[in-house]
C-alpha cells in the first residue's frame, strides 16, 4: 500500500481538479443566471413521457424493449428506475450534471500533465460546443460521453502491450451498457480497439472479442425492434448511403477543430492543401439539401452551422458547405499531424482514440439514414480535450478554448437562460 498511496493522490488530486474546472465555470454560469428553463426542451419533451411509462413498469422485464423511442433501455431504465423512486425532472437534470462532472473528472486523470493542465482538460469538456446545455437538460449525450471517456480509458491506457483479462472483461462490460444505451456505440468501440490494436499489438485481441460479445448481446433487442431502433422510428432511421450527411458534419466540426488547421499547415501543409481541396469537391458533388425532411415534419438538418447557411442565397449555400466541409476535414487532419507517432512515444493512447473517435463519428453517418444534427458531433469530440492539452501547443488550446467557449455562452443564451 505504501508504493500505491504516491501514484494515487496525483491522479484524485488530478480528477478533482478537473471536474472542478468544469463545475466551476458551471456555477459561474448560474451566478449570472444561466439555468435550465421549467419547460421540457429539446428531446425532454419525446423523453419525459416515455421515462414516465417505463417507471410504471418497473420492475418488469418488459421496461427492456416495451417503448417507443431511438435511444435503448441503456439510457432509459437507469431514468425510469430514478423516476419510479420519485426522481422528477429536476432531478434528472440533476443526475445529467453529475454524469458530466465525472466525465471532467476521468479527464483529468488521463490528462497527466499535473493539476493545471487537469483543470483546463476539465474546463476545456465543460465548454466543448453544446455540452453546458445538454448537461443541464435530460438528454442522453452526457451519459454516452461519460461511457465513451470510460471505454477510451478501460482500452488505451495502462501498461502498454499488457492488456491482461480485466481490462477487455470491463471494456466488454462497459460496451455492452453503452450498446444499449444509443447504437452509435460502435463509433468508440471501433476506436478504441484500434488504439488497442497499434499500441499493445496482438495481446489486444481480447478486446475484439470483448467486442464482439457485446455486439452479440444486442442482438435480442434488434430481433425485437426488427432493426436499430424501435418501430415507431424504424422509417426515419437505419441504415443507408447519406454522403451528404458526412458533408454537413465536417462543416458543422469546424468549430470543434479549427486551430488543426494552422497546426497542420505548419507540418504538412500540402497534405493539408490537398485534403481541403478533395473534400471541397466531394462536398459538391453530394451536397446537402438543408431543406430537406427527416421522414416526419422537421428539417433533417438542424444546429449551428444549418442556422449559419439557410439565411444565404440558395445558389451560395452549396459553395459555403463545400468551404465548411473543407475546413471541418483540414482541421481534423491538423489535429492528426499534432499527435505522436504510431508506435505511441507518449506513455498511453487516449489522443490517438480521441481523433479516430472523430474521425469515425462523421464517417458513421455516411452508411446511416435519418437527421443530422451538430449537437450529436458532441457524442464524438468527448476526447479533444485531452488532445489538445497533450498534443498541442498552448496558444492552440486557449484559442480553441475561446472559441469554444464563446459558442457556449451563446447555446446557453439561446437555451439556458429563463429569460431569454
């Protein structure tokens, strides 16, 4: 115990830091009067009345597969169970905030670059576009964030090339709640076995098929669904071939990624000039109709970056997509520039996992059918902020970390604030 108490005070003093950061700058915000409003908000109002029905079936094996809705009873059972112990709206939102805070906090432990740099990893996820206000609502982006840090860290940190048995055992366990909680789950498994893969090598096997018996174990609420989500949805969602979808993405990742661009160029600028160009083009060719429904009576494209472009001339919005998109793909490449060699020089692989986690999040959407907001980009950029404390310079962080946090005072304003 003696030579463990030394190496574990750091890493809590390095949690509590971060998720001090992050709860710091979330309670500066209600000082100034950022709080949820009393009404239901975004998803809540789908939510609410399912979570409702759920916890009246508590404890019945029914409240697994008995609901209408995209997410599965990953997310909604925990919420029908709190429900059911009388746990309302409040503190559901409650529940969400905490979630987010123990994200912060795994942050910062992974971050290992002392207290400083936990702080700024934890305050850096508290402002990553869109989370202040999915944090403070009843939504399931915190929850999958939270599962998504957990998976990176079960996978890609640790002794290198000594993943033993428990490590895959947890990763399994994990993947499987998160399998169950939004099918988007294959996004960070496919990451982190990757990381796996290059920086342990062929021990990093048992992570596959940890993965695989997850994947299989979601196999019964698929039959039951007969597909990815329940029927009510199956028209509006699933599978299919949507570049379009890819392309509005990289444009709306711009903000998430924008210092890559400079970092990049400074590395590998033709790389950089090249990629911007083929994306431009392919952006061009597979453009999308922001117009365009989801199936039902909404816009298929929502967020940010659809607000930015539906007030230009409809003959300028494919040109300014192309350019969003362009800039969305060069930043995330500038990012990959930044990162050590494949061979992992830095002691674990959590930046590697956090870029494919968004690198694969975008691609996921070009084999998917259905709407495409920019709040789900958050679902995939739960890492950057380790990434560019690590990776980066730190002009290039506190530069992201403007820009972030100026898209967070005005999501807060636009979502948060009761009085606006």
């Amino acid at each position: 115990m003696q030579t463990v108490a030394p190496k574990l005070r750091p890493m809590l003093l390095s949690g509590l830091m971060a998720a001090a950061g992050a709860c710091g700058f979330w309670g500066l915000l209600w000082l100034i009067g950022f709080a949820a409003p009393a009404e239901l908000t975004f998803d809540e109002r789908f939510m609410i009345p399912v979570v409702d029905r759920l916890s009246s079936l508590w404890p019945d094996w029914s409240i697994l597969w008995d609901f209408e809705d995209t997410k599965g009873p990953g997310f909604f059972v925990p919420a029908a169970i709190l429900s059911s112990w009388g746990v309302g709206l409040e503190g559901l939102r409650l529940t969400n905030l905490m979630l987010s805070m123990c994200s912060a906090g795994i942050l910062g432990i992974v971050a290992k670059k002392g207290w400083r740099a936990a702080a700024a990893t934890g305050l850096l996820l508290a402002v990553l576009p869109y989370h202040t206000v999915l944090s403070h609502l009843f939504m399931s982006e915190p929850s999958f964030v939270l599962g998504s840090i957990i998976l990176g860290t079960i996978a890609t940190t640790g002794p290198r090339g000594e993943p033993g048995i428990w490590r895959p055992v947890a990763f399994g366990l994990v993947l499987t709640v998160l399998l169950h909680h939004r099918a988007h789950a294959v996004v960070p498994a496919a990451a982190a076995i990757l990381v796996a893969l290059q920086r342990d090598g062929s021990p990093s096997w048992r992570y596959a098929m940890a993965g695989c018996i997850a994947g299989a174990l979601r196999l019964p609420l698929y039959i039951e669904w007969d597909g990815l989500v329940s029927p009510m949805y199956a028209d509006r969602y699933g599978l299919g071939f949507s570049p379009e979808s890819v392309v509005y993405l990289l444009g709306a990742l711009t903000p998430f990624v924008l210092v890559g661009i400079p970092l990049g160029l400074q590395r590998s600028p033709r790389l950089l000039l090249w990629i911007g160009g083929l994306t431009a083009l392919a952006a061009l060719w597979a453009t999308p109709d922001l117009m365009s429904l989801d199936g039902g009576s909404v816009r298929r494209y929502q967020g940010l970056m659809a607000s930015a472009l539906l007030p230009l001339p409809q003959s300028v919005q494919p040109i300014a997509l192309a350019l969003g998109a362009a800039a969305g793909a060069m930043g995330l490449m500038g990012l990959n520039r930044c990162l050590p060699s494949q061979r992992f020089a830095a002691k674990d692989g959590f930046g590697h996992y956090a870029w494919y986690l968004l690198f694969f999040g975008c691609l996921l959407y070009v084999a998917t059918r259905g709407a495409v907001y920019d709040r789900y980009l958050l679902c995939f950029a739960a890492g950057l902020p380790i990434l560019l404390v690590r990776h980066t310079p730190g002009w290039a962080t506190l530069a992201q970390g403007v820009i972030w946090i100026t898209l967070t005072l005005w999501s807060a304003s636009t979502w948060l604030n009761p009085s606006a």
